[in-house]
C-alpha cells in the first residue's frame, strides 16, 4: 500500500516548497477582503506564507501580498497575521 502524498506549496516570500501544514494562507475573499486562513479551506484568491515573523516583516516591507492577491492589503492585516502566527506558536 502506498503512502500519502504530502501536499507541498509555495511561499511566495522565499519561493521555497514546504508542506501545506507549515504555511500560513491568505485569502482574498470574493467580497474583495483580505484575511488569515487557518483552515486553507476558504474560498477565494490564496497566498502562502512561511509561517516565521522574518518572513511575514518581510512580506510587510516588500508589500508582497498586494501583488500576489492582486489587491491593496493593509498593515492592519499583517499585524494581525503576526498575532495569529504568534498564537498558534506557543
């Protein structure tokens, strides 16, 4: 019997493969609003990031996510991110 495949994604900071497990996804909904998805589950334009406060501040400095999700994301939502990252690492 064979094993599972691991299903690996790109972050879109450092253009490293990694196990989905591992990244962080952003989701622009189809109402056009930018947030955190924990569950990868939700509808709508995704990014993945590396789940690390280095990557997410640089992710922030480069304004990154605006390109990837082809819209404008706004500070608040990194920070927000951090928190969430910070949250899930303790």
């Amino acid at each position: 019997m064979s094993t599972k495949k691991t299903p690996l994604r790109k972050c879109v900071v450092t253009n490293e493969m990694m196990p989905k497990k591992e990244l962080a996804r952003i989701v622009r909904t189809p109402d056009g609003e930018v947030i955190y998805d924990p569950t990868s589950k939700k509808s709508g334009r995704g990014a993945y990031l590396t789940a690390s406060r280095d990557v997410i501040e640089q992710a922030k400095k480069k304004d990154i996510l605006s390109r990837h999700l082809k819209t404008k994301v706004s500070s608040e939502v990194y920070d927000m991110l951090m928190a969430e990252i910070d949250k899930e690492n303790k």
